[in-house]
C-alpha cells in the first residue's frame, strides 16, 4: 500500500474516533452485560444460545449503523466542508483518497469488532462458565460480520462520491435489506419469466449476497461453518468491495468540485 | 518556461435539472505567468478568479483549452509537489490540531519523514501559530484558520504558490503579516499567484495583475503600466480658505486643511486652475501629480464592453 | 430576572403535572381497552413474513418469540389457565425461525397437550410440531421422547412404542427408551408405565414447569394406587360390621389399617358417608380423577414451579 493510502487510512480512523464513534462500545457492553445477568431468569435452558445470538446480532446492528452513518459521508463531507480542495491539490491521487477513506473506515470498523468480541466471550464466559470448542464457531460468525461492514463501507463510499448524504443511507441501507434476501430473490427470479426475470434475476445477482454471510444462527446452536463456505465468502466479499470501489473511482475521478 | 501556463482556458457549467441551461464560467484565457513574479488576478465576486483556480489545481475540469504549471500537466504528481494552495476561506479537518493537521499534509506532499518536523515548527513559526499549534482547529478563529491555510500552503517548500483571497477575514495586522509573507516568499525565488478584490493589496504587492470580468480576461499588465493609460490627475494646495470662482466652476470638491485650500482637478485642467488662483492672487503651494491608481484602471475595465461576444455569438 | 424565574416555575409545574397526567391517562386508556384480539397481540402471524422480515438475524427473533411463549402461558397459568388460543401460534413462530430450538418442541409437546385449563388441548398440532422438530433434529432422541409420550397421552401404545423404537436408535440415546419401547408395546394401559413415563420426564427435563407438571402426575398415580390399595379395606371393614366406616379411627380399631392413611402431600384422607375415599385438599392435587370429594367443583389449578 502506498504512504499516502496509508495515511489518508490513518487520518480517517483518527477522525472517526475523535468523532467519538467508538462510544459505542459504552452502548454494547451495557447491553451485553444486562443480556448476560438477565437471560438466566428470562429464558429457560438456552442462555448459551441467546448470548450468542444477541451478542452477534448486536455486533452486527451496530457496526452496520456505524459503517452507513460514517460512510455515507465520507466523501460528501469533505466535498462540502471543502478539506478536499487542500488534500487534493498535492500530490493525490483521487483513486487514493478513495482506497484511503475506503481501508481507514474498514480499520475503524475491525477495531470495533475486536473489542465487542471480547465482551461477548465475556458474557458467554459468565452464562456458561466455560468454553466448549463450538465456540470457535463464534469467531467464524464473526469474520463473516467484518466482511459484511466491509462491502457495506464500500458501498457507503461509492453512494457518498457522488451522493448527498441523507439519499447515500437512504440507498446503503435498502442495499443492505434487499442483500438479506439475495437468495430468496434468487429462488423467486426462477418462477418469472421474461424482462421480469431479467431484472430480477440482474438485482439478484447484483445486490450483495448477505445472506451466506450471515451463519449467526448455525453457530449459536454449535454447528460448525464448513471450509470452503470461509473461502469463497472471503473472495466474494474481496470481489464485490473491489467492484464498488471501481465504479466509485469511475465517478469520483470525472467529477467536478464546485 | 512561464511558471504558469494558461491555454484558451474555458468552462462553461450545464446548469439546471435536464442541464439545458448552460452558464459560461471562464471565457477562453490565455496567460503566462513568469518564474519569480507575484501575479495578481483581480476581479468582483463570480467574475471567474476561483473558478481558475479549481481548473489549475485539478478540481475542476476545464470544457476546452489546457494549462501546464512548471512545464507539466496538471495532474501531474510531480508538479503538485512543487505547488502549494490556499482556497477560499479554507477550512480543515476540525478534529485534529494545527500541527497534526501540518504533519499529516506533509506526508501527503512527500515530505521526507525526518525533514518533516522541523519544517512543521518552522512555518508554524513563520505564520505566528506556534503557541496555539495543540489546539484543535475547530477551535480556531477564521484568522488563525487563514494563517493555517498559508502554513499548509508554504510547508513543502512548493516553488509557486496559489492563493485564492488571502487576505480575507484578516484584521489589517494580519493582513501586513500575509503581506510581509508574500514578499518573503518572493524573496526566497518563489512565484505566486494571487486572486483578490482588493486593490490596495495588489497595487502593492504584485509585479503584474490580470484583471478578470464575467469570466474573460480584460486586461493584463505590469501595474504601472496600465494605470499610464489612465488619464491622471493632479493635486493643487493654497493658502487661504477661498475658492477661485474659476475652479469652482470645474465642479470639484475643494477641501480645507489647517490653513490652506485643496483640491484634485484632471490633468487636462491643471494650467486652467493655476490660472484662476494666480489671477485671484492666491498663494500657491504645491502642484502634485496624483498617480491614477489601478482602481480607476479597474472600474474603467470593467465599464468597458465585453470584447469576446461578438466572437462567441458566432461559434 | 424575576421573569424569567416566573417562567422556570410555570414551565415546571406545567411539566410535572403533564407527565403525571400522562400517565393517568394511559392507565384510563388500558382500562377501556378490551383484551387485544389475537392478531393484533402476535403483531405479525405468519411465521414466512416474519422470517423475510428480520433479515437473517431469525435466532434472535426466534429466542425472543420462544420467551414470549414462555412468559405468556406462565402469566395465563398463573391467573387460572384458560385455552391458551397464543400458544401455538407463538411455538409455531418459534420453531420456524429456529427449527433447532429443542425447547420448544418439550413445552409443546407437554403444554399443547394437556387439556385445559392446563394446556391448549390440542394434540394434533402438538403432534404436527413434535414431527416437524424430528425432521429438523433427526439425531436428537429427546423429541422422540417427546413424540412418544403425547401418544401414550392419547392411548396410542402402538404408535408411542414405536417413537421409543425410534429414538432408542439414535447414538446417545439414553437407555430407557429401549426399556419404554418394550414396556409400552406390551403394558401400554399399566400404571406402572405411566409412572415410569413421568418418572423419565420429572428427571430429564431441565424445565421447572415441565417438571413441576410431571411431579403433580406422579402424585395422581400415588393416590390411584393408594385408593387401589384402601378400598378393599373398606370393604373388609363392612363384611365385618356390616356398615360403611365413619373415619379411619374406626378401621384403626377394627385392626384392619395400622395408622391414617396420608395422601403424596401428607394429607389424612377422609372417608364419605358410604365409603368412599376422598383427599382433603382436592385443590392441591390437579389431574386427579378418583378421590375427588362429592360436589367438588375443579379450581383452576396451581403448580408451583419448584416441586
């Protein structure tokens, strides 16, 4: 990676913080905590199961809020309270200031995720009192999350290089929903036909595929994520952020900064 | 080789939702700034002045012409290393400090990692900011943020350097300090190229001035020489406190000063005026040349008709 | 300054006495409400929208619908029991979200069973839901158990043998269900068999009202034998006397019983004029269906959950 990507990264994760985002974790940890000392009285026998499944929703709700919130102005902000014009009349490139916002809001994110995962081995360590090896299973849940921040910041970027802030959520966020669907909009572009199909089955392969990501479920009842799902949700993930990235670099590269 | 370059530089904006309505921002400029001049580009608001500038510094893409700084391109790293910015009331990212924020645009310029410290403190010294350089720039008040802008401007060592209204929001201290910069960065060998409104500064600082009106260049010239053209006028003091009926009858407005009469009439009517005091035996004191200033040139510019429509109307 | 120290006064109270406003009347509003009809309290019914609509996070939703149901038949329960007309429906969200929430299918095969005003009554969707668990659970022997005791509920020993069968196959399978298959193809009708069944859910469930239910079944069984074993002393008693016993004390002195008889709570029985015997605390006994007091009416029942 090149010093000024890496800088640009740098810079955008010193701001999300100052920005006090990683306030969060006050929120996350309150809620897990609660979680942890209620869920014996609440529920019955399946406090193990609610743990997880609360802990990695959470992770989840909450990082995709972040990623949408931050993303969305990422560029857009720069443009408007006109910081860009200085970083751009030295020596950068505007795909780097892209690949730099793009890598410094996903570090800002992995960092998040790290410290929610310790609070939810904490408060699975205090349900259960110990860790069985399907736990392992949580970690996986929880790369597959990381993967889907990082498709959610690139899309948040592309909609903010070119897009006000208010219709780039409006746009990551219906994105997000429709990709928790993928699969169902796959099953069901096979009972249409005609330009029907072609549009459908063109969304369906166009949205981003979150429901393979998403094994929440499978990992809260212990069951393990087969190898080669890991794999190939690693390529997809790498894949679709590098298209994104792409056609926000086309746009962002031919635009004028009034 | 100009340090600038500016090649038939248009844009014209498509305007509206179906973008029919098309707005002319820049007509074709042409012009050439030299290595080692300080060049100010003068005109009333929306005349054009930042729209060049966007072009030049890449933000903007021109719909026709090309420009080259230092003899390369404009989206040429090499070149943007040896330029530096400052736009209109800058504004910077407001979470980190002023010497962050220098740091991290040193990087961004390739400045050498152990050079780039020190030349941090040293124009943080240079624009007076080195007490406050902790202090978070939102907490920065608009002078303090224009003395930022120069700092980030200067820091790399660029040999032009482009300022977009430098001294605006300044108090005339600080405004004496940017001035004093400029002329120490001429010093030091460096061209800069200055867009204002005010006259007074330009008039003071630049070697030459481009004046620009509703996007097109309506004149370009070394300072003394345009405002030659200029018909001038001259200032004549005498004793007394009356007003020969022959220059009353010029109309001018006549002014007194302790114990004598002033007035300035044009040129032209100069051997008239002495006339009528000698013959009114008034006791004349002084005949002083009144230089006419750029503003005259500047508003005598701007009254006159735009040259390129007859040329546009037809293309 | 004084006015604006007026304002702050007026601006306080009015907020005050707003919120306390507020408050009294949305109490005024519930009480006019009626009971939320059905629908409305499960918000969404259809458990294909519901899973659609929680973008893949379903263990949650199905972890908070699985506590709904919970926490609804226990507040239902507690307030005397009824028909339970939500608890299907909150189990059938439940399982569909989650087909691999094991609990579930316990509570629906113990709790949609029992009749009311016990439980919903209805064994054919306790049944259909059992089945659905077996099919998404294949090597979990515990919802064979559960299959194979609502048909022993209903006296279908062949079809219950066969879901012990079943289940006994499966790896990990505790041995008592070898031991049940046998026991419910040839004993299916025994009292033995019953309370080797509630004997086997009482210490293998790990859920306090499932266990709580279990242990008031083994006290019917305690009382049915207790009455199979006393009625014949009665009848002793009136060969020898001719008349039916007033109490025990009178048996006590005919030498027929050595002290009075105490029902599982340790309660005294009572003896009927014409002999028969009754418990004293009907009330404390559910599911009883001998020994119940002449005239005895049924009141809703009550489990305490640590038995």
């Amino acid at each position: 990676m090149n010093s000024r990507v890496f800088h640009i990264a740098t810079n955008t994760f010193r701001e999300a913080v100052r920005d006090r985002v990683l306030y969060n974790l006050i929120g996350f940890a309150l809620l897990m905590s609660a979680a942890a000392v209620l869920v014996g009285q609440v529920s019955i026998q399946i406090e193990r199961l609610v743990v997880i499944n609360l802990g990695l929703t959470a992770v989840s709700l909450f990082g995709i809020v972040i990623a949408i919130f931050i993303g969305i102005g990422l560029v857009s902000k720069e443009i408007d309270k006109r910081t860009l014009y200085t970083v751009l009349s030295r020596p950068v490139r505007r795909w780097e200031f892209i690949a730099g916002k793009f890598f410094g809001l996903s570090g800002t994110l992995v960092v998040n995720t790290f410290f929610m995962a310790i609070g939810v081995f904490a408060a699975l360590a205090y349900v259960s009192h110990h860790f069985v090896s399907s736990d392992f299973g949580v970690l996986i849940a929880l790369y597959f999350i990381v993967l889907q921040f990082i498709i959610i910041t690139a899309l948040a970027l592309f909609f903010s290089s070119f897009s006000t802030p208010i219709f780039s959520a409006i746009f990551a966020f219906w994105l997000f929903v429709i990709g928790s669907f993928a699969q169902d909009l796959r099953n069901f572009s096979a009972m249409t036909h005609g330009l029907v199909r072609w549009l459908v089955t063109g969304a369906a392969y166009l949205v981003p595929n979150f429901s393979a990501l998403n094994v929440i479920t499978q990992v809260a009842h212990g069951e393990p994520v087969p190898l080669n799902l890991i794999v190939l949700n690693t390529i997809y993930a790498l894949v679709y952020s590098i298209a994104v990235l792409s056609a926000a670099v086309l746009i962002f590269e031919r635009r004028n900064l009034k | 080789m100009p340090a600038i370059e500016i090649l038939g530089l248009e844009k014209i904006y498509n305007a509206g939702f179906w973008r029919k309505r098309s707005k002319r921002a820049l007509r074709p400029l042409t012009l050439a700034v030299e290595e080692g001049e300080i060049f100010g580009f003068l005109g009333p608001n929306g005349a054009g002045k930042t729209t060049t500038l966007k072009i030049l510094m890449g933000l903007v893409f021109p719909t026709a012409g090309s420009a080259r700084i230092l003899g390369m391109e404009l989206d040429d790293p090499r070149m943007k290393a040896q330029i530096g910015f400052l736009p209109e009331q800058p504004y910077f990212y407001d979470h980190l400090t002023a010497r962050e924020l220098l740091h991290y645009y040193g990087q961004l310029s390739g400045v050498d990692g152990k050079q780039l410290s020190p030349k941090v403190e040293a124009v943080l010294e240079q624009v007076k900011l080195s007490d406050s350089a902790n202090v978070q720039l939102r907490k920065f008040s608009k002078g303090m943020l224009q003395r930022v802008g120069i700092a980030q401007a200067i820091l790399h060592d660029p040999k032009v350097v482009f300022l977009d209204e430098p001294m605006s929001g300044l108090d005339p201290m600080g405004r004496r300090e940017v001035r004093s910069l400029i002329e120490d960065l001429k010093a030091r060998g460096k061209t800069i190229f200055f867009s204002t409104h005010i006259l007074s500064d330009a008039e003071a600082l630049c070697d030459r001035v481009g004046i620009i009106h509703h996007g097109e260049l309506r004149g370009v010239g070394a300072v003394a020489e345009l405002t030659a053209g200029v018909h001038g006028k001259v200032e004549i003091i005498w004793q007394g406190a009356r007003v020969p009926d022959g220059i009353r009858t010029m109309g001018a407005e006549c002014r007194a000063a302790g114990e004598t009469m002033r007035v300035t009439v044009p040129e032209e009517n100069q051997d008239a005026a002495l006339e009528a005091l000698r013959r009114e035996r008034l006791r004349l004191i002084s005949v002083v040349p009144v230089r006419s200033s750029l503003e005259d040139y500047f508003v005598a510019q701007l009254d006159a008709p735009v040259k390129s429509e007859a040329v546009s109307s037809q293309s | 300054m004084i006015a604006s120290r007026r304002v702050t006064a007026i601006a306080g109270t009015l907020l005050v006495c707003s919120m306390v406003s507020a408050a009294l009347l949305i109490q005024a509003v519930d009480d006019l409400r009626p009971a939320a009809p059905l629908q409305e309290m499960l918000y969404i019914s259809s458990p294909k929208l519901l899973k659609r609509l929680c973008l893949g996070y379903d263990g949650l939703l199905a972890d908070i619908y699985w506590t709904r149901a919970v926490q609804y038949f226990g507040g239902t329960h507690s307030r005397g029991g009824g028909t339970y007309k939500l608890l299907w429906p909150l189990l059938n969200i439940t399982t569909q979200l989650d087909p691999h929430l094991i609990a579930a299918y316990e509570f629906a095969g113990t709790f949609l069973l029992a009749k009311p005003p016990e439980g919903a009554g209805d064994p054919a969707k306790a049944i259909a839901l059992v089945q659905y668990g077996t099919q998404n659970n294949p090597n979990d022997w515990h919802l064979f158990y559960d299959l194979a005791f609502i048909y022993y509920d209903l006296k279908d020993y062949r079809n219950s043998a066969f879901a012990f069968l079943r289940g006994s196959q499966l790896p990990d399978a505790h041995p008592f269900l070898k031991i049940m298959a046998a026991q419910m193809a040839e004993h299916g009708g025994d009292l033995n068999t019953a309370r080797m069944m509630w004997t086997a859910t009482y210490e293998t469930t790990h859920d306090k009202m499932i266990r709580a239910n279990a242990a008031a079944h083994l006290r019917v069984i305690q009382v049915d034998e207790d009455l199979t074993g006393l009625e014949p002393l009665v009848e002793k008693y009136r060969a020898r006397t001719g008349r039916f016993p007033e109490s025990f004390t009178e048996m006590i002195s005919a030498g027929i019983i050595r002290s009075i008889p105490l029902d599982p709570l340790r309660h005294p029985y009572r003896l009927e004029p014409g002999g028969r015997i009754v418990v004293s605390n009907p009330d404390e006994l559910p599911f009883l269906d001998q020994g119940l007091p002449s005239g005895y009416v049924p009141r809703p029942p009550k489990l305490s959950p640590v038995d």
